[in-house]
C-alpha cells in the first residue's frame, strides 16, 4: 500500500468512527433527554396543583426545559448528519400543512424557552402546501435559534412569510447585530462550521445551518443569506409541494 492510500485509508477509518461515535451518542442521549423533559413537565403541573409555584421555581424550570430542548434540538441535528453521512439522505413524510401555522408555533417554541426574547411575525398570504411539517418547522427553530445566538441581545428576530410572483413561498428570519463577514458567506451552511460571534456558552456544534440547507433541499426549495450593518437575513423559498 502506498503512503497516498495509507492516508486515504486513515482518514476513511476516522471519518467512519467519528460517524459512529455521533450515532451512539445521539440514540443513546434520547432516553435520559426524554426523562428530563418528561420530569420538568409533571413538576410543573405538580407546581399549579399544589400552588407551589414561585418566581424562582418558575425561572429554574424554565431554564430546565431550555437546556433539554436545546439539547434535543443539537441531538436531532448530530443524527440527521450521521445519516447524510452514510448516503442515506432525509426521510420525508409528506401532507398538506400551513406555513403560518408551523413559523407559529417555531416562534412559540423559542419564545416559552426564551421569555425574554422576542419574536416579531409577519404572514402574507395563503400558506397552504404540501410539506414534511416537522421538518419545515426543524428549519425555521434552527434559522430562530442561530438569530438568537448571533443577534443583538434584548433587539427582537423578525419572522415573516410571504408568497413569491413564481408560486414559491419565502420564509425570512432576521436580526440584528454585528454583520457577517462576506468571506464566511459562502460557507455558512457547510457541517461544523460555527459563527466567532458571541460567548462561547451559546454558540452550537455548527450544524443547524447545515441541516436547514439539506432539509430545504430535500423540499426542492433553496436557502441564501444576506448580511448587511442594518441586519442579517436568512431566506428560505420553498414550492408549494415538496420537489415541485
């Protein structure tokens, strides 16, 4: 064997461990993730019953059931990208659905885990088509959470649809903060690639672009970002039907 093929041949056997190391770790984390979000749920339920509830106890659980959603959010993630990985792509599971409704309840999600961040909507239109729901809605928390992270702290995201002259649909999430590099642009939605902006404490594992670019895709739609001193805009344009 020669040294080219040798070295091809480690990276081959690193890439293949790395992948199966992600796999473990992403099914095994579910069932304690599960747990803890189950736990925080029947705890503040026990909470209304029993009258305990307190403004401490209600931050402490709402700090609880952040960190495990965030956490369920980056497992997700880190399984998706184990299976991009083996070739296998990203299972569909197509039915008629409403873009304003699952934008809403994205922004809803990150709001409840967040109370102090705000996010402002904006819906034109019909948002009637055919789509893989939950995964639409993967995309728009991702584009939520990545404004979060890099925008301007107390400065609201702005989440708009709208339809396009071409039949598409367009999703913007924008917020406002320091201007992404132009040289970074182009790389934004490839896998580990993570923003230098902001306290390391919030910053993910670099993927949530990535998974929103393959996730669109798979719709047949496509994704760009814009990023100016007056904000930064990520847009998504899906057909009404998914591979139109």
């Amino acid at each position: 064997m020669t040294l080219q093929e040798e070295q091809a041949e480690a990276i081959r056997s690193s890439l293949e461990l790395q992948e199966q190391v992600i796999g473990i770790v992403g099914h095994d984390l579910r069932n304690p993730l599960a747990a803890i979000l189950g736990s925080a749920g029947l705890l503040e339920k026990l909470a209304d019953v029993d009258g305990l509830r307190s403004s401490l106890g209600v931050r402490t659980l709402a700090r609880i059931v952040h960190s495990a959603q965030r956490m369920e959010r980056l497992i997700r993630d880190l399984l998706d990208y184990t299976r991009l990985r083996a070739g296998k792509g990203l299972p569909l599971f197509l039915a008629p659905a409403n873009l304003h409704d699952i934008c809403r309840d994205a922004a809803e999600e990150a709001t409840s885990a967040n109370p102090e961040q705000r996010v402002r909507l904006d819906f034109e239109g019909d948002g009637a088509g055919i789509w893989d729901a939950d995964r639409i809605q993967q995309v728009v928390s991702n584009l939520i959470g990545n404004a979060v992270q890099h925008g301007r702290p107390g400065d609201p995201v702005d989440l708009s649809v709208h339809p396009l002259a071409d039949g598409r649909l367009s999703i913007e999430v924008r917020n406002q903060g320091d201007p992404i590099a132009g040289r970074s642009i182009p790389h934004l939605f490839e896998a580990f690639r993570r923003g230098n902006r902001g306290p390391s404490e919030r910053r993910g594992i670099g993927l949530g672009l990535y998974i929103v670019a393959q996730i669109t895709a798979a719709h047949g739609g496509s994704v760009e970002a814009r990023s100016t001193t007056d904000g930064t805009v990520f847009q998504v344009l899906l057909p009404r039907r998914a591979g139109a």
